[in-house]
C-alpha cells in the first residue's frame, strides 16, 4: 500500500528552452503524461520542486504556470468536475523527495487521485546570475495510490550540525544597482552530502526493520561522482549500486534523472532506496518497492 | 461518487483518518514602525492623484525599517507561537515556512539553503525535518493543508507552519514608478510586514481542530499576478491586475465554499468568523456581499478586517488576523472559523477550523 511512480518524464534542454526552467517543466510535463497515456485533465495536483527560474519569479508558484501551459483544468471551476491545485516546494536537491511525501500524504487521503511531482532549473541568464554551476534540466514523475504491497515508504530525514551557510548557498543580492544569483559552496560539500545521506539512509532502512543488502539499487541525488563514490563507501556498498544521473550539473531534477536511467529493468517487487542530500545539510531516503509495469 | 472542484478529503473516499490536527498555538510579531497611508504616498515620485486610503482602507501598516527581515520576523513569530501555547521546540517533527520572501541578513534573497532550516535552527528545533512552501499569499495555508494530511495520518505528530514577510521593499519601490491609479503597481502599496506561526498537533479523532481544507488554482489566471526582481530596484517588483483577478475571485469562490460546506453538512450561518486574505476593506466587504446573495444568508459576524491598520501582509495575513481576534477574546472555544485563501496563481483555498478551550484561554480569555 503505498504511493507508485506510473512513469517519469524527462525533458532534453533544447537551446531556446536553456534560460527557461518553466519550458523545461511543461516539456518534462507533458513527455510524462503523454508516455503515461494520461491527460492533462486528469491530475489533482501539481507540485514543482525546481529552484532556478525563468526571472528569479517570486510569485506566483511556477507549479500555477505549469499547470495553465499543460492544460490541467486551468478554466474557471465548474460543478460535477473537479480541478487541480499547484505550488510549489523548495528543499533544494533534496526537492523531490520532499514533494514525493508531499504527495503521499493527499494520496493518502484520498484527496487526489493522480499528480505530478515537477522539477527543472534554468540559469535566468539575462545578467540575473553570476557562473551558474547547473545544467538547464527537467523532470516530472506522475504518482498515483495503491492498495497492493507496493510503493514508497515513510521518508526518514536527517539534518547535519555545523554552519548551515557555508556547504553550499544560492542568494539573490543587490549590488552594483541590480539584483544577481550568485552561488557559494565548500570545497568539502560531497563529503558533508555524503555523510548526511548515509545517516538518513540508514535510519530509513532501520526503522523499517530492512537491511541494506535486501536494497537492489540506490537512487540518489545529486549526481556528482565525488559524491556519488563517498556515499557508497560509507554505506558499504560497490558504487555500481548506487544509480545517479547522466549528467552530474543536472539540480533538482537530478533524482528522477537517476530513477529512470537505473530502475528501468528492476522486476516488480525490487526494492529501491532513494537517497537525497542537499544545502543545510539536510538529507532524506525512502524505501520504494517497484510496482508491476 | 461526487467529484469535486476543489482538492480535499472527503469521507467515504478510503479509510477514516485515525486522528485530528489540533491548532496547539497561533503566534504573530509585528513590526514596531508604523508607516501611514498618507506618509507612503507622500513618498511617491510622481503625483499620482491617488486616494489609496479610499481606495483600500488601509490607514496604516507596520514596516520594517530595515532592522528586521524575513527570517527574524518569522523566529520572533515562532517562538510567540511556542510560547503562548507551552510547547518544547525540541518536541517539532516538522518546521515549514511558507514565505513569498525569504530575505536574511538585510535584501539578500536565500534561495538555497531554505530558509525553514534556518528558522528550525534559530528557535531550538535542529532535529525537525525542514522544507519551504511557495505559494504566493496562500503559502501559509497550502503548508496547513500539508501538515493537516500527515498528522491525519499519523505521519508526524507535530508541526509548525511559519512565515516571516519582508515585502515592504515592493511598496516602496512601486512607490518610485506609479504614475496614476492604472498602474500595475498599484497593489504594491498595499504590502505590508509581518511573522506569523501557526502551531498543529495530532489530536484523537472528534477532536477540535481542522475540519476540512481544500484548495484548487484557477491557473487560467497564473499571468495576472507576478512578482520578480527588476531594473535596478532592491528586492522585487509586483505587477497586478487586480480588477480581474477580484472579478475572477468574486466569480468563483462560492462554488468552492459551497463545496466545502456541503462536505462537513454546514450553512454558511453555521459559520462564526469568516478570514478572508486581507488586501483591501472594501474588497473584502464586496466580496462577502457578493457571497451573502448567493447564499441568501451570512456568516454569524461580519468578516473579520486587519488591513486597515496592519495592510496586506503576504502569506501571513489570516494568522494576523486570527491571533487578533484571539487577542480581543471575540473567538469562542468551538467558535467555527473559514481561513479563506486568495492568491496568485490564482490559488483558491479554504480551510475550516475550531479552536479548542485549551488554546483559546492561552490569550487570556476564558468563556
């Protein structure tokens, strides 16, 4: 019983899409509902975990954007139909973890049936940003309940102590008359990443009473080798196991990257453990049983 | 089965949540300054013609002048909320803000890393798991319909929604380019300063607490509404179109509250307090009038307004206003209360709640 990811789309950065975190989200949207044969119409929800956006927006939620350009029931609301809510999180590469728990619990409950985790990130360009270390990237994964014994787990979190500022930090600061996102991180960041995950990866695993060698594949995020090769030696595991995206630039949309280039051929039942570390240090991981296809 | 517009639990729909989220704690913190209406628009550049005190009916707003940002006006807000309602930091599952800004350490924007593990840290609650929400104005209430879920559940069993708004900048810098009352700046001057914190714990099923809350986004409506750093002005600006979206406001929202009180088997007169968004008085009181004719009845008081004296303080509006009517002992132990959401995206939220005597009487009111 739990929450199943039924398909993850991902979008290939065209270049007039490189400044747009919003076309890379509609384009990673509807690749993923297309492949799913699911309308647009069909989704209750909607939650975008991208950071970087097109014009540094504050508001509205990307999440509302998305949802007008996919078409999810963006009309006025009607009797006998039902519509879709939107917004947006932000947890840095730890995002769509976040979401995906986010989700679980209005699956949960039933208060939605079908939703969409987005996340993609764009360097504004444009002067607005200052040596922008993130490939232009995104990712959406389509979610619905199950009652069968397969799905994603409770989510166990971690936090690092130390100076949460100084691993790794994005700001929008004004200076020389104009506001610019200037980026800062450690040179220690896939250490301090790595030793938060594998924290949060074995709590997950011990509070369901699992053993990591009963875990097929690692997903995690971010992507960087560096990172990638800590982890594993921490958790003991040959980083053969540990699945990552293609492209280690590649932000918040990087989990879902590593999902799909690494759980394609698992049989139903395997059982997957996401992992995710990002700025704080904050660190999450879940257990997720891989439903037939 | 009926479907509805809105996103929200219904019963029937799979098994019955086994518990309640309470309201344990409801704080606030203003800042000191106050910045008058006449003021404000004595600092324009241009001579706009504009009564915006008739206009909105905002007399006054608190602002920070630079001594508070975000991140302090949602740790003091925090640490009221803890207080007034006795509860250890230590003993938090989960810390959401919720703000539209995230201002720390003067206009320096902190999109990484979140400004929720910030907070978590500075009021004493290092263990909790920590994530923003970014909802425009409906932040607040999008991070208690998220919470609500999961302590339903049983998937935490305590959690505090905070929001701290430095937004006043947007006001002041509106104030440096609108021309006339057609400006698209014109709901900048509105923005005002505020920390709120709202404070939910699991409770037994039957509980007082949340009742229902349900949300959709009439994203038709996305474009009418945006805010983004400009030019070469500190901070943010806000471009508005206020008239369509108060028309689009006016014209949906009581089908959505028809759903919900459809959903719990109430009338709208079963409703005490109605707290709406608080962007304008005489919005406000257009918008209740519009949904008393659909009802063909009101609420039992009038809707509650703040933004006469506090202006429109973001995400954290129906907190303030809440926390105010706790304060002046007008909210009754069983007192039923509607939060109405309001906000860019176009976000439409409502969210129906009961306040126990346990907390009612932390603000020195017993009944």
């Amino acid at each position: 019983m739990g929450t199943v990811i039924d398909r993850v789309g991902l979008a290939c950065p065209r270049w007039r899409d490189r400044h747009s975190a919003l076309h890379l989200a509609v384009t990673a949207a509807s690749d993923c509902l297309r492949r799913a044969g699911c309308d647009a119409d069909e989704l209750d929800l909607i939650v975008n975990a991208g950071i970087y956006r097109d014009r540094n927006l504050g508001e509205p939620a990307l999440a509302a954007l998305i949802q007008q350009d996919i078409g999810a029931n963006p009309e006025d609301p009607h009797a006998g139909a039902h519509g879709t809510f939107s917004f947006d999180v932000a947890n840095g590469a730890c995002g769509m973890l976040t979401a995906l728990q986010i989700v679980d619990g209005f699956l949960r409950t039933r208060s939605v049936r079908r939703a969409l985790v987005v996340a993609s990130d764009a360097d504004p360009g444009h002067g607005m940003s200052e040596r922008f270390p993130f490939s232009a990237a995104g990712a959406a994964l389509l979610c619905r309940w199950t009652d069968d014994d397969y799905g994603l787990s409770g989510v166990s979190w971690t936090n690092a102590d130390g100076d949460s500022d100084e691993t790794c930090s994005a700001t929008v600061g004004f200076a020389d008359s104009r506001n610019v996102l200037r980026f800062d991180h450690s040179a220690t960041m896939d250490e301090h990443f790595a030793a938060a995950a594998a924290e949060a990866a074995r709590a997950c695993v011990d509070a369901r009473s699992a053993r990591l060698a009963d875990v097929d594949l690692i997903v995690a995020a971010p992507a960087r080798p560096g990172y990638r090769t800590a982890l594993a030696g921490l958790l003991g595991v040959p980083p053969e196991k540990i699945s990552v995206a293609r492209d280690q630039h590649m932000h918040t949309a990087a989990l879902a990257a590593a999902l799909e280039r690494g759980a394609a051929d698992l049989p139903a039942g395997a059982q997957v453990l996401f992992v995710a570390a990002g700025a704080g240090v904050t660190a999450g991981a879940a257990l997720y049983k891989v439903p037939p296809s | 089965m009926t479907r509805h517009w809105l996103v929200m639990e219904t019963a029937g729909e799979g098994p019955p949540a086994p518990f309640v989220a309470r309201v344990a704690g409801a704080g606030r913190h203003l800042p000191e300054t106050r910045l008058t209406t006449d003021e404000l628009m004595a600092s324009t550049r241009h001579r706009t013609h504009i009564d915006l005190q008739r206009l909105t009916g905002i007399r006054e707003r608190r602002v920070s002048v630079g001594d508070e940002d975000s991140y302090s006006l949602a740790t003091s807000a925090a640490l009221n909320c803890l207080a007034t309602a006795r509860q250890d930091p230590a003993a938090l599952d989960v810390v959401i803000s919720c703000s539209i800004t995230k201002f720390r350490g003067g206009l320096t924007q902190w999109l990484e890393p979140t400004m929720s593990g910030a907070i978590a840290r500075g009021i004493g609650a290092p263990q909790a798991m920590t994530f923003d929400v970014s909802n425009a104005c409906a932040g607040m209430l999008t991070g208690v319909t998220i919470l609500n879920n999961w302590i339903r559940q049983g998937i935490v069993e305590r959690g505090l929604v905070v929001s701290g708004e430095y937004i006043s900048q947007l006001s002041h810098n509106a104030a440096r380019h609108i021309r006339n009352i057609m400006s698209k700046e014109l709901a900048c001057l509105t923005l005002a300063d505020a920390g709120a914190a709202l404070l939910l714990e699991r409770a037994p099923a039957g509980s007082a607490g949340l009742a229902l809350a349900g949300f959709t986004t009439v994203a038709d409506y996305s474009r009418l509404c945006l805010a983004y750093p400009q030019g070469h002005d500190p901070g943010a600006r806000m471009f508005t179109n206020s008239r369509a979206i108060q028309k689009a406001a006016i014209a949906d929202t009581p089908l959505l509250l028809s759903e919900v009180l459809d959903t719990v088997g109430l009338s709208i007169h079963d409703i005490d307090h109605v707290i709406t968004h608080q962007t304008s008085a005489r919005a406000i009181r257009k918008g209740m009038a519009r949904m008393s004719e659909s009802f063909g009845d009101t609420p039992r008081h009038d809707a509650v307004i703040t933004v006469d004296r506090y202006g429109n303080t973001a995400s954290t509006t129906h907190t303030v206003a809440l926390v105010e009517e706790l304060e002046a002992g007008r909210i009754a132990p069983g007192d039923k209360v509607a939060l109405l959401a309001l906000a860019s995206g176009l976000e439409i939220g409502v969210v129906l709640l009961t306040l126990d005597e346990e907390l009612v009487s932390r603000y020195g009111h017993r009944h």
